[in-house]
C-alpha cells in the first residue's frame, strides 16, 4: 500500500467535497443557498470583477464541477488547478482584508485549501482515483498550458477588481 496514494485520496477528497458544495451553494442548492445573480451581483458590486455574471460563472463552475472532480479524481491536474486559481483570487480580494480569522471572514479558512487544491494540481490524483483506475495520464505540455490559462485568468481577475473595486471613503480628520 503506498501511503502518498492514500494521502491524496484523503486530501482529494477533503478539498473536493468543500470546494463543491461550496459551489453548490452559489447555485442555492445546498446550505443557506444563492443564485447565479446574486453571485454575480456580489461580484459585480462588492468584489469589482466585472462583468459580474462571468466571473459568477467562472467560479461557481471551478468550485462545483472542479470540487467534484477534485473529490473523484478525474482529469488530473485541470479541476485542480481551477480550483487553486479560484481560491487565491477571492483570497485577495475577499478574504485578505477581512483579517487572518474565519469567524471575521478573513484568510484563515480559504488559503489552507488553496493549497490543498493546489498540491493536487502539482502532485497528481494518486492512484486511488478515477484516473487511477481509467489509467488516465495527460500531456505534459496540455498540463503547462493549462497552468498557463489559470495564471492567466487570477492576473486578469486580480487587474479587474484593483480597477473596478470599490474604493473606500476617505476618513476626514
């Protein structure tokens, strides 16, 4: 038995099953629930990622659909780099200023499956995994543009919301 399997297996499937139903909840399927326009209304106003209902979509599609594919261990490195490209994103612009504690909505809960999500991405599923059982492998070269794509795509989203954000009003002495 290899345990680095085994510890994907369970760090997968930690990761995964957060992540999606945290993207269930955006789709208000689950927990206090959401909707694809509040989300995106959230995004839009709030968070400055504009168009809103994109990057809504985006995310409630990285969290759901790569959560779960996280959790099954299918296509290798893709979900996983989704997820991880999601989570530092709305880690800098939604938790970071909020503080360090979850309880306050800070940074303390988000970053540590950023870098489960993230491990994942860069170790693979293990074979405890549907790729493990498919006997799936991906292109070495498909797997860096991929990299590439989800880089991409937190910049672009980081440049928006510094562009787009709401400014805090100026205190008056």
């Amino acid at each position: 038995m290899n345990n680095t399997d085994l510890a994907m297996l369970v760090l997968r499937i930690s990761v995964g099953v957060v992540i999606a139903m945290h993207g269930f909840m955006k789709l208000g399927w689950v927990g206090k629930g959401g909707s694809p326009a509040g989300t995106a209304g959230w995004f839009d106003s709030y968070l400055g990622l504009r168009p809103g209902l994109f990057w809504a979509w985006v995310s409630i599609l990285a969290e759901s659909l790569g959560g779960t594919l996280v959790a099954l261990g299918l296509f290798g490195p893709f979900p996983a780099a989704a997820v991880a490209a999601d989570l530092v994103v709305v880690t800098i612009v939604a938790h970071v200023p909020k503080g360090f504690w979850s309880g306050n909505g800070g940074w303390e809960f988000p970053v540590p499956l950023a870098a489960g999500a993230f491990a994942v991405a860069l170790v693979g599923n293990g074979q405890y995994s549907l790729d493990g059982i498919l006997g799936l492998a991906y292109p070495d070269t498909l797997v860096g543009l991929w990299w590439i794509a989800m880089v991409i795509g937190a910049v672009l989203a980081l440049i928006l919301h510094a562009i787009f954000a709401p400014k805090a009003a100026a205190k008056t002495a």
